[in-house]
C-alpha cells in the first residue's frame, strides 16, 4: 500500500480551501511554479503589501480603500485591480494575490458583469478582467457556471486562485466533494483533476492564472498589425 500514499495525499489537495478571515491563506515558493501568495483583508484587519511583485486585488464587501503612491482608491464591490508595487488595503473585504517578481500595469476596473463574455467549456462563459501585459503574463478573470451545469474533469497546468463571488455549487474532485459558497477563497494545485457542478443557481467565481498562452508580443499587437507601410 505504501506506493499509493502519495497518490491519495495529492488526490486530497486537489482543492483547497481556507477559513481564516485575514492574513496569509496560502503560499508557493518553489521557483519554478510561478512563485506567489494568496492573502486576505477584512475592514478590521488592513493589509499591508510589500514591494515584492504585482498584487491582483479582488473585494467582495466595500467600500474598500486602496493606498498607492499616496493616492486613495476606492473599491465597491466585485471590483478589481493590478498593483505593481507596495500598496495597503483598508475597510471592506476580499482577496489580494501576489505575482513575485513580476511588474504589470496598474489597472483598475469593475464592478463585473453578471456574465462572461467569452465561450467556456460545457455551457459556462469568461470574461479576462486583468488581462496579460505580454504573452505569458499573469491574468484574472470571471467565470461564470449557469445552473445544472455538470461541468468536463479537467486539470490546469499551474495552479488556479480564486473566490467564489455568488452562487452555490460544488467542486468535484477525485476524492471528494466540496461545497461551494459566496466568499469561499480556494486554490487549485496544478494538474489537480476538478470539475465544478451547479444545481438552480448560476455560479460566479473570480479566478487567477499566473500565466498564460495568450498576449501581445512584439510581432503582434494592435499597434503594429494594424500599421500599414506604404510602398517606396
């Protein structure tokens, strides 16, 4: 029984999901899989964010403040922003993710719409909220379940964060089932086998990828595809 002990634990991690309301859930540390954090902040308890890479913020109750170079933003609900660079989080509640070492846009926006816009696997749909500076960069977005959805086992090849904005459902693993429910903050390994499932109510979650396939590069972008040189 011994070789199979491994299989079962990784089975187990196939969805994680926290219950502490503030502070650091979750952390990779392993250089080659897209190091980062996952933190949370309530009105009761600020967060505080180093300068240590782009924080992607989500809030899911608010008024939320946002500090950035001395400058205060404020957050309703279902917004969403990128900060590349030490910034605090006061009031309100929700999720602050950290991409090491990377540097993107600051990018504000929100609140999300009830619906992605983009075609999904088996009936759901997607919305890129924060999408990609460049090819590869990180991104976040809307995914949204309707309901009766049974949706495809499938794995992502880096690990997926996420809260669960509205709705019920559940995430459906190898080696259980869990609930689903608003304001649940998860992760996902990568290559971890998942499916989420919904019964009369749609599901809305918010989720990272800290990479992608998709993105400008410096052979294709807006810009450069769309000039048109004349001829000699």
């Amino acid at each position: 029984m011994a070789p199979l002990r491994p299989l079962i634990c990784r089975r187990m991690r196939a969805f994680l999901h926290f219950e502490n309301p503030h502070g650091l859930c979750w952390e990779e540390t392993n250089p080659e899989s897209y190091p980062g954090s996952l933190r949370r902040w309530q009105a009761d308890h600020p967060l505080r964010l180093e300068n240590e890479g782009t924080h992607f913020i989500f809030a899911t109750e608010g008024p939320a403040t946002l500090r950035f170079l001395e400058t205060d933003y404020f957050l309703h609900p279902g917004m969403y922003a990128a900060v590349p660079g030490a910034c605090s989080l006061e009031n309100g509640s929700g999720i602050a993710i950290t991409r090491n070492a990377h540097h993107a846009f600051f990018h504000l926006g929100g609140p999300v719409e009830e619906h992605g816009r983009l075609r999904y696997i088996d009936g759901c749909t997607d919305s890129l909220l924060i999408p990609p500076v460049r090819m590869g960069d990180p991104c976040l977005n809307l995914l949204h379940i309707p309901p009766h959805t049974r949706q495809s086992r499938h794995t992502h090849p880096s690990h997926r964060i996420g809260v669960i904005l509205s709705g019920s459902g559940e995430c459906v693993t190898p080696m259980e089932t869990i609930p689903l429910s608003p304001g649940m903050v998860f992760v996902i390994p990568e290559n971890a086998e998942h499916s989420f499932h919904t019964s009369t109510e749609a599901l809305r979650v918010i989720a990272y990828h800290p990479e992608s396939d998709f993105g400008p590069t410096d052979e294709s972008h807006p810009m450069v595809n769309k000039t048109l040189l004349s001829a000699p």
